[in-house]
C-alpha cells in the first residue's frame, strides 16, 4: 500500500531490510521459537547493516532518519514474527529516552552502543504487584552520597534476558503527594552489583522473546544514571506512551494483513466437498468482513503515523488505534484459525503460532481499559 508519508528512499530501505531479513532471520525463526531466544548475534547483524535506532542523531552515530523509516522496520520484523518486539522495543520505545531525557555525557556514553547493536535496552514498569497503575509502584531508590540504593522487584520485562541497560521506574520520593510526583527514571547496567535476573518468563506466546523478572537487593547505581530530572519520571512516561502504543498498533495491523493473506491462500488451495473452500459463500463473507475491518484498521493507522510524525498530539486516537487494531487483530486470529480447519490447530502452520502471539498486545504497553479510560478522559467525560 502506497501511503503519503513513504517515499521512495523508505521503499529502497525497505526492500533491503527484507533482503537482510529473508536471509538472518526467515530461515532461523522456528528454532529461535525452539530455543526461546533470539541471538545476540542476529542483534549485533541488525546494528552492522544500519537497522537499529536509524532516527538517532548522526552525531551519535544514526541516521537522522524519520519515524516512517522505523514504521517500516517494525512492519518487517512482524512480518517474520511476533517474538522480533524486543527490537521494536529497543529502537523506538526504550531508546527515546535516552535521546530525549538524557544529559550530553550519557548519549555519548550510550547511543552509539544501542545503534550497533552492542547494547541491547530493556524498560522495567511492571511490578508483580502494580501494573497499569504506575504510581502505585514500590520499586524504591534511596540516595546515599553519589549513589542510589535500589530495592524492589520488576516483572513481565520485555529484553530481560539481553538487556545491558535497563531504564528503571523507582520511587525516589515515597512520601510525595501525590504519588506520581515521586517517581523518577534510573538507567542500571548489566553487571550493577545487587541487580540480577530471576528466571526468563514462560509464555503462552512469543516464545523466542525473552520476557524476565528483575531483581534490585541493594543494587548501587550511580547518581549520573539518573535519567531526566529526580521526581519527573511519571511525566517522561505519558509524554513517550504515545509512540509506544502507536507501534503496538503497526504491528497488530501488520500481523493481522498477514494471518489474512496466509488463510486467503490457503482457503483457495484447500478442497472441501469437491470444491475449494474459498468457493463457498460463507467463507468468501467471512474473508470480505475480516478484509474490511484490516482496511479499516490500516487506514486509521497511516493517518496517525503521519501526524505523529508531523509532531501531533494524537493521544486519544492513539490510545483509539492500540485498543481498536489489537482487539480487530485477535479476531482475525480466531476466524483465521478456524478457516484452517483442524491444521489450523497444528504447530506446522504458521497461524497457530500468531494465535498465540497475538492476545498479549491488548495486554502490554497499558491494558486496553486503560486504553478507553483514556479516551473517555479526552473526551471530557
């Protein structure tokens, strides 16, 4: 689909992002499923051919590029499979704040790691007992001298496994009223003493993306890993969620083009009562409404794509388009299934696997209640 805010040098990207792709990551998926991870090395690839962060500043090693460039980058990676998120994640909502929030000694410290793919981001919210009310995290960071002491625990974190850099929500402030005002953003190596991994998250889906708990016992950050201003750490999340829950939507739009086009050409080769099932009438309804709802979800999506990249606030239509497109996508998942019949059912055929990947985006980067909670909010109601 021609949209208005590719051009064509995004087009020549993308062409050699699929080349890249058909040859690193096509033929090495359903093992990386097996193992339950993506390499490392695929990462370090994705860094030596241009593919990680490109909208970074050239002075730190990027491309300047725009965010369509990422929209087609993360239309690619769903296209190989869901499990790729950890790398929409690093390039476009983990590595944002680092560039937005971070001081001059901190980008140059970390920026061009990220683009070569020698460090991989992980952002750590969740807590086993506070989700999508972030102010009511108890994840502490208590000053001592040129230090913080960080204690508490973090869950469901996307790149746990990998992450060389982890942003940390925390409270530096546990008496602040209200409570938002006490939470700030801390960056935490990978070999900080006191910070270890627990066990690496067994999933329904998105088996090959490494999801994991956290631990902080006393771990010791210095206090130049602050990122941002002490207690304006909620404020940089609602300020970034915009792009986060806009790339949950390209690729459930994504995933849902492909369960189609993949259920379209197997209703056409699969034969029932002497005739192929896409010569039935039912079928041929169901795949009309399926493929008008994708259209409808895609149109939706490119227009929001152009205005944020004009630099729009487009919160409630955003927060419409990841409740909307994630909950459109897990439907097309379900009908998809069951016009594969019983195979559909079977591990071989690709649309078993994105059935089970697909529920969790409804799920992550804010719950879709939270998604209409927000909308009912802008609304003014």
């Amino acid at each position: 689909m021609t949209t208005r805010y590719l051009q064509e040098e995004h087009q020549i990207f993308r062409e050699a992002f699929r080349k890249f792709l058909q040859k690193e990551a096509y033929p090495h998926y359903e093992q990386w499923e097996k193992d339950r991870l993506i390499p490392r090395e695929f990462w370090k690839k994705m860094g030596d051919n241009g593919f990680l962060c490109p909208w970074v500043d050239e002075k730190y090693g990027g491309l300047h590029a725009d965010f369509a460039y990422s929209t087609v980058l993360l239309e690619e990676l769903e296209r190989v499979g869901s499990s790729m998120v950890g790398i929409g994640l690093h390039n476009d909502i983990v590595v944002p704040y680092i560039a937005e929030y971070g001081s001059e000694e901190q980008k140059e410290r970390w920026l061009s790691s990220c683009i070569s793919g020698d460090i991989i981001t992980a952002i750590a919210m969740t807590e086993p007992g506070a989700g999508s009310d972030l102010a009511g995290i108890r994840m502490t960071a208590t000053r001592e001298g040129d230090h913080y002491i960080l204690n508490g625990e973090k869950t469901f974190i996307t790149n746990g496994i990998h992450a060389d850099l982890v942003i940390v929500v925390c409270k530096t402030d546990t008496k602040a009223v209200p409570a938002h005002k006490g939470i700030s953003l801390i960056v935490v190596e990978r070999d900080t003493p006191g910070f270890s991994r627990g066990k690496k998250l067994d999933k329904v889906g998105l088996h090959s993306q490494d999801t994991a708990e956290l631990i902080f016992e006393d771990a010791k950050v210095p206090v130049s890993n602050l990122l941002g201003e002490e207690g304006k750490g909620f404020y940089c999340l609602m300020q970034q969620l915009q792009q986060e829950r806009l790339v949950v939507a390209i690729a459930a739009v994504t995933a849902a083009e492909e369960m189609l086009k993949m259920t379209i050409e197997y209703v056409k080769n699969r034969q029932a009562f002497g005739r192929k099932i896409s010569d039935f009438q039912t079928v041929q309804f169901r795949i009309a409404e399926m493929a008008t709802e994708v259209e409808i979800g895609r149109t939706f999506l490119d227009d929001l794509i152009e205005r944020h990249i004009a630099k729009e606030n487009v919160v409630k239509k955003v927060s419409m388009a990841k409740y909307w497109t994630t909950e459109m996508a897990r439907k097309v998942a379900t009908e998809c299934m069951q016009l594969h019949g019983g195979y559909g059912y079977m591990e071989e055929y690709e649309i078993a696997r994105r059935y089970r990947d697909i529920p969790v985006a409804s799920i992550y980067a804010g719950t879709n209640e939270i998604m209409k909670t927000i909308i009912v909010k802008e609304m003014g109601l």
